[in-house]
C-alpha cells in the first residue's frame, strides 16, 4: 500500500468518526432537550412500544423507546429506563400496540418467559376441551373471542336409548384463550384445532371436567360486545318439530312397515244433536223457532 493510500484510508477514518461523535452529540442533546420540556410541563418519561409487541415478542432495543407523558397520568407498573425495561430479557405477556405504555403487568420479570398461567386473572383457571371441525365453529373461533359451552348427552332413565338426546348451555361469555397451541389474539385466520382452551373459575373447570365424561361438547361463537344472559332451556327432539308424527309397532311378517300417522292436537268437533223424525210442528217464541213431533192421530 503506496503513501496516497495510507493518507486516503487516514481521512475516511477520521471523518467516520466526526460522524459517529455528531451523531451521539445530536441523539444526546435531542435527549437533553426532551427531559428539560418533560421538567417544564410536569411530565415523566416512560418507556412505550415502538413496534406491535405479541404474546412471546422479546423487548429489545429496537422495539421500545422512551416518550413523555403526563406526570399526573403514569399508569401504574410503567418503566422509567430502557436499561431496566431490558434487564434480565423481558418478553410480552399480552399484545402491546405502538405507542402503548409497557407496563410490568404486562411482561414478565427478569428472565422471564411466555406463560399462559402470567395472562389469567386472580382466581381463573385455563381448561382445555376438545373440538373438532364441527364442535370448535369450523376453526373461526380464535384466542380473544367468547363463546357458549353446549353439553348434548343421552337422557337418563331406564326406558331411554341412544336416540334420546338432550343438550343445554352450562356456561355462557367464556374467554377462549387459545387453540391448539396458538395463544396470540394476532392470530386471526381460521384454524380448525383440536383443542379449545378455555379461562373459567374453579366451579366451571369442575363442570367440564364431568361434562366431557357425560357427553359432547360444543362451542357456540357469540359477539363479544353482547353480555347479555339469555334463558337457556334444555331442548330435545320434541323441540325439533313433528312431534305429532309416530310409526306404530308391527309384528315380523305382518306387510310392509306402516306410513308415518299423524295424531291432530286438536279435538273433534261435536256431533249435531239428532232431529225428530215424523211430522213436526214449529212454535216461534220470539225470534226462535222450535220443532215438536206431532202425533198422527192429531195430538201432540
């Protein structure tokens, strides 16, 4: 390498690093000045989200940054640093939007990981059930939606056989976690699972924990803004129309299997009450007329 290249190379690295000492003076004093206007109006910087943040996503560097905000209104569990909002790798435990607070509520501590059991409230439990194509809404049902629990199971009772069903709602406005393995609220493309995991109290984790062992579970997908209790009766085939309509029994080799009969509900009309016979005679009292038999031989 002659001399001219020396001097060359010399001078790139000299103005590179002019550049990075500009730069880290620019980002300094941009840093300097935001603290001084956060002091003037009263207002603290917090860290916030720069980029969508799912269950699982790491915090790094890239993802959060510091932002003023009304002192008055910092949420609570907020960080004040981005080296202790990194410290330890923190992942999110719930879905953060750009510009959202992080919160400690909503990422795991030092060292954490992405656990289901971190997104249940005090007191809930997560049961999973299983679905199928049918039973889990055809895989619309994903994690953040609310649905109904439907148990369809034989009557009990001695005389009943297999055709004797009933179902019932016994529990209405459950959170489903997740399918499959997917926990993310993100995750919005139908995805026909095999289990449904569901967030209930200790008394429904009960109820369906027996209720799988009774019968068939179903899912019914209902708007998660309607909160409203509905009376739930327990339906059976009655409930499905024909109810009027039966076969009667037949001996083996009696002719072929009689026609479906239909039983009327409702009664037969009286009969007409029976008219004299012979000669009559009609005596209107009024507006009424009645009739009387006379006899032939001119009496009555």
């Amino acid at each position: 390498m002659n001399r001219r290249n020396l001097i060359v190379l010399a001078i790139a690295v000299a103005i590179g690093i002019f550049a990075v000492i500009l730069a880290n003076a620019y980002f300094t004093g941009v840093e300097e000045r935001q603290e001084a206007i956060a002091q003037e109006q009263q207002l603290s910087r917090i860290v916030v989200a720069t980029q969508p943040l799912e269950f699982g996503s790491p915090l790094t560097a890239e993802n959060i940054r510091l932002q003023n905000f009304p002192a008055s209104s910092v949420p609570q569990g907020a960080f004040r640093t981005i080296e202790g909002t990194l410290d330890g790798g923190r992942v999110a435990l719930r879905p953060i939007v750009p510009g959202e607070p992080v919160l400690a509520s909503k990422v795991s501590g030092s060292g954490g990981r992405a656990v289901l059991s971190a997104n249940l409230p005090e007191g809930m439990r997560a049961v999973s059930v299983a679905v199928t194509e049918v039973t889990g809404v055809a895989g619309f049902a994903r994690p953040g939606d609310v649905v109904d629990v439907i148990l369809t199971r034989q009557i009990p009772g001695p005389g009943a056989d297999a055709s004797d069903l009933m179902t019932d709602v016994i529990m209405e406005r459950v959170p489903l976690l997740g399918i499959n393995q997917i926990a993310s609220e993100n995750a919005t493309e139908p995805t026909v699972g095999k289990t449904a995991t569901l967030q209930v109290d200790l008394f429904q984790a009960q109820k369906l924990a027996l209720a799988t062992r009774l019968g068939t579970l179903s899912l019914a997908l209902r708007n998660v803004e309607n909160d409203a209790a509905q009376a739930a009766l327990t339906v059976t085939a009655r409930d499905l129309g024909g109810r009027n309509l039966y076969i009667p029994a037949r001996n083996e080799g009696s002719g072929p299997i009689a026609q479906a009969q239909f039983t009327p509900s409702a009664p037969r009309a009286a009969a007409a009450p029976a008219r004299p016979r012979g000669p009559t005679m009609t005596i209107i009292r009024g507006t009424e007329g009645e009739d009387y038999p006379v006899d032939r031989a001119g009496g009555r």
